[in-house]
C-alpha cells in the first residue's frame, strides 16, 4: 500500500513539473515570437521605405535639378550608374552627361545632395517656378525671352550651330546654310534653333519637334533632310550614328552670344546665383573641354 502510495505521489510530481516547464516554455515562445515579429516588422518597414526610390523634396539638403535626359552630350538617360550616372528622382533610369557633371560640381560647392529630376523641355520653366525644382541644367540658352521669366547664371558652356543630316547624302558637303535651298529642315520645339531655320533662303520649314531622340529618327527615315543643332550634339549624334554626319558652316547662322551660350536657369532673384557663379568661375575652360570630350565619348550609343 505504502509502495503504491509513494509511485503515485512520484508520478504527480512529475506531470507537476512537466506543466511547469511547458508554461515556461510556452511564455518564453510568445516573447521570443513577439520579439522576433517586431524584428521583422522593422525590416519591412525599412524596405518599405527605400521602394520608391524618391527623395524627400522639401529638404533644405538636396539641390533639385531638372533636365530631359534626352539631349546628349549635355544630359541622356541610361540603365545604370556606369561612367558615375546619378539616379534619376522615383525612376529607376539614371541621367549621365555634361549638364550633371556639372549639376555634380554645382551641388558639391553648395554643400548639398544633388537629386536630378527628369522633366519634359516644356515643363522647366513651369517646373522652377513651381518650385518643383531648385535649377534648370539642360543646355538651355540664356535669351531674351527666357529672361522675362527666369534668371540666368554665368554661362557654363558655348557652342555654335551646325546641321545634321544624312552621312552620304547630297548635304553631307555643305559648307554655306543657303545650301539648303529646298531642304526640309526642322528643329527642337520653343528652341532659338528653329527661329534661325528662316535665314534659309527657299528652305522647307518643318514643323518642330519635341526631342532630338525624335529628330534622329525622322532624318534616318527621309521625313526630314536635316535639323539645326549646337555643336556637342551634333558630335554626338554622328558618333553614336554612323548613318549621320555633322555639317559646320564657314558661311553659318547669325546668332548672338546668348543664343549660343549655355547657363543654369534659376527663379527670379534666387539666393543661389551668386553662389552658383562663384562656383562656375572655378572651372577652367580646360576643365570643361574635358568633361566635354568624356561625356561625348561616354554617351549611350545608338540602338
């Protein structure tokens, strides 16, 4: 009896310290689960976070930059970071060439992170002025007219005008614009390159186009004979285009020296002009042939 009384009073004990052990077990579970959730929940959060690809617009640490990307040498679109690209603001795309080079410099000497904000040539102007963006850098001319509404910078870039056209055409060797009497010849939309299409002589104004991705096309198809552009385009549209060569001009376009400058565009009376020409003034003109020349060279090549 006593036997019998004392197994029993061994096996209580045991399922006594087994229940302890399990509701242990089972709090130590809960807290080790709890814990581990809000770990995960953290690095959700975090991923979460960097989805977009977006950065903070409103932060007084980023220099906001519009341009194209689409006007190569001076700013192109590109698939990666190769030849040191900067990431396109909430795309996945990167922009590459003179204008961020110098976008780069720009930012670097005002102590800020440059963010580049792709903009169609038409929105810019309104894109600045809305405050969307801090600064223009997309080969724009200073003129007159862009001047009602916007500042301008020192220029950072001057260039001359010359035609593309068909490599083997029958304007490949012209050396005067009256040579293309009878050409159907076109330009960038709201640029000063199709306002000088008119000192043609007999020429076949076209209407004007968007971009000069679109030009590139329209002339390798026959729709037009050739467009007007600056002379680091031109360059470029016939290194990354066999089919197409640059025509430059002993008699050329009447243009002035704004036409033909390049600067930053900023709203009316920004506190960054001074600043922005002060930094402008520390490249050298040799400085920027070579970023000239690299960007030339490093521009996507033609599909």
């Amino acid at each position: 009896m006593k036997k019998r009384m004392f197994i029993l009073l061994a096996m209580c004990l045991s399922m006594a310290m087994f229940f302890t052990a399990c509701g242990k077990n089972g709090k130590d579970s809960k807290k080790e689960n709890k814990t581990n959730g809000t770990e995960v929940q953290g690095e959700e959060d975090t991923k979460e976070d960097t989805k977009t690809g977006t950065v903070d617009q409103n932060s007084k640490d980023v220099f906001r930059v519009g341009m194209e990307a689409g006007y190569p040498p001076f700013n192109w679109t590109q698939l990666d970071n190769s030849n040191d690209a900067v990431k396109i603001d909430g795309n996945a795309e990167y922009a590459g060439g003179y204008d961020v080079e110098i976008a780069k410099k720009l930012a670097e000497g005002l102590g800020k992170e440059l963010v580049i904000v792709k903009t169609d040539w038409d929105g810019l102007v309104p894109a600045l002025n809305s405050g969307k963006i801090d600064a223009i850098l997309a080969g724009m001319s200073p003129t007159a007219e862009r001047k009602e509404v916007i500042d301008f910078s020192d220029s950072y870039y001057k260039s001359n005008l010359v035609m593309v056209v068909k490599k083997g055409g029958v304007y490949e060797n012209a050396t005067s614009i009256q040579d293309f009497k009878g050409a159907k010849i076109t330009a960038q939309l709201n640029t000063f390159h199709y306002t000088v299409i008119d000192q043609i002589e007999g020429v076949k104004k076209q209407t004007a186009m968007d971009n000069f991705p679109a030009m590139r096309v329209a002339l390798e198809s026959g729709i037009i004979d050739g467009y007007i552009s600056e002379r680091p385009e031109g360059v470029s549209a016939s290194t990354a285009n066999k089919k197409l060569v640059m025509v430059e001009f002993t008699d050329g376009f009447v243009t002035s020296d704004e036409d033909t400058a390049i600067a930053v565009g900023l709203v009316k009376g920004s506190e960054l002009t001074a600043k922005i020409n002060e930094i402008l003034a520390g490249i050298s003109e040799e400085e920027r042939t070579q970023i000239m020349d690299k960007a030339i060279l490093d521009q996507p090549s033609a599909e």
